[in-house]
C-alpha cells in the first residue's frame, strides 16, 4: 500500500493512536510527515501512536514540542525528529536549528503546523490534513 492511499476517521482518541501506530509501518528514512489541522484536531495524539510503534512499548511520554521546536526520538538505527511550528514567526528560526541537517535523511520528520512554513518543506513530503469531524486525509508533495 502506498502511504497516500490512507485516510481515517477516529472517533476517539484511541482510534487516533492506532491510526499513528499502522502508519508507522510505512514511514522510511528520509521521510518528512507534515501535519496540518486546527488546535486540538489530533496532531500529537496521532504521533503518540506513530512513536509507540516505532518504539515498540508504550512507556514513552510524549507532548508536543510547542515550546521547545523539536523533540529528537532514537530508536534502534532510526531517528524521528518531531516538529512544531506553531509559535515561530519566521523561517530564520528554522534554518537556526539546523533544518537542512533534519530532512537529510537519516530520520524521520514529523512536523506539526508545517503548513504555516509550505515554502522550507521537501516536494516529497507527505501531507496529514486532520479535521474537528475527526478525519485525517493523506496527500503526496
């Protein structure tokens, strides 16, 4: 299956964790997630999922990085990088992170409110639009 062949509706949150946990299966290095949807549509709950697979246990907490820009999650040979962009105001200060470093393929870019910098995301990105009916839509590029 190709990953821009999903969508989901939850209708829980639990729901929305599994959606993370099966999507996971498809996710390589190099890939960059991009997350877009309103306040509290699912966007870190569907990545608590996406970690827990990938972690294989449930005993990792998981918030979104709102204040601290980027989380940085190893797992056995695989890096998840989580995003969030959400309180920046420029692309300045994505590149001052070290951006470029991030999508250079020996992880996996999960960014929430990547819609807010279009222009600084990968023309392979896959995209996750979550809506408040408790959907989520995938989208290649």
């Amino acid at each position: 299956m190709n990953i821009s062949d999903f969508s989901f509706k939850a209708r829980s949150e639990k729901e929305t964790v599994a959606f993370g946990e099966k999507l996971a299966a498809y996710l390589e290095p190099g890939d960059v997630l991009c997350l877009k949807g309103d306040l509290g549509v699912g966007k870190t709950t569907f990545v608590k999922g996406l970690i827990r697979a990938l972690q294989g246990e449930d005993t990792l907490f998981l918030g979104s990085p709102t204040y601290t820009l980027i989380q940085e999650y190893r797992f056995k040979k695989l890096y998840v990088y989580h995003f969030d962009f959400y309180r920046l105001k420029s692309t300045d200060e994505i590149w001052g992170i070290g951006w470029e470093e991030y999508c250079s393929g020996d992880g996996i870019c999960v960014i929430e409110w990547a819609d807010l910098f279009p222009e600084i995301i990968p023309e392979n990105a896959v995209w996750l639009e979550f809506s408040a009916r408790g959907e989520a839509k995938l989208r290649k590029g």
